[in-house]
C-alpha cells in the first residue's frame, strides 16, 4: 500500500511541474483544441445532460463552456 501511496504521490508531484511550465498562451491553445473537440462528438452533441466541472487556473478552461 505504502509503495501505491508513494507513487501516487510523484506522479501528482510531476503533473503539478508539467502544469506550472505551461505558459498561459499554451493552455488556452489546449482549452480551445478540448472544447472543440469535445463540442465536435456526437455523444455530447446528442446529450441531454452533461457533467462537467468547473476548472482551476492551470487546467484546460471549461468555463465558456459552462456558461453556454
């Protein structure tokens, strides 16, 4: 268990320095490409419902979309 929870940790300890070397110009370019690409699938298109969450800074931005 110790040998999961280790890993786990480092594994979050190396996408939080992967996120913080985005440059804020990079992450709105994957935010943008994301939400097209998700808005272009025929399952979300379809839905009725959808769950999505409400992003942090560094993540790709869903917050255009949750305001539609």
């Amino acid at each position: 268990m110790k040998d999961k929870l280790f890993t786990k940790k480092a594994y979050r300890a190396d996408i939080r320095k992967i996120k913080a070397s985005y440059t804020p110009q990079k992450l709105h370019k994957f935010s943008e490409d994301v939400m097209e690409l998700l808005e272009q699938d025929p399952l979300f298109q379809s839905a009725h419902t959808i769950f999505i969450y409400h992003s942090m800074a560094d993540e790709v931005n869903t917050h255009d979309l949750l305001n539609t």
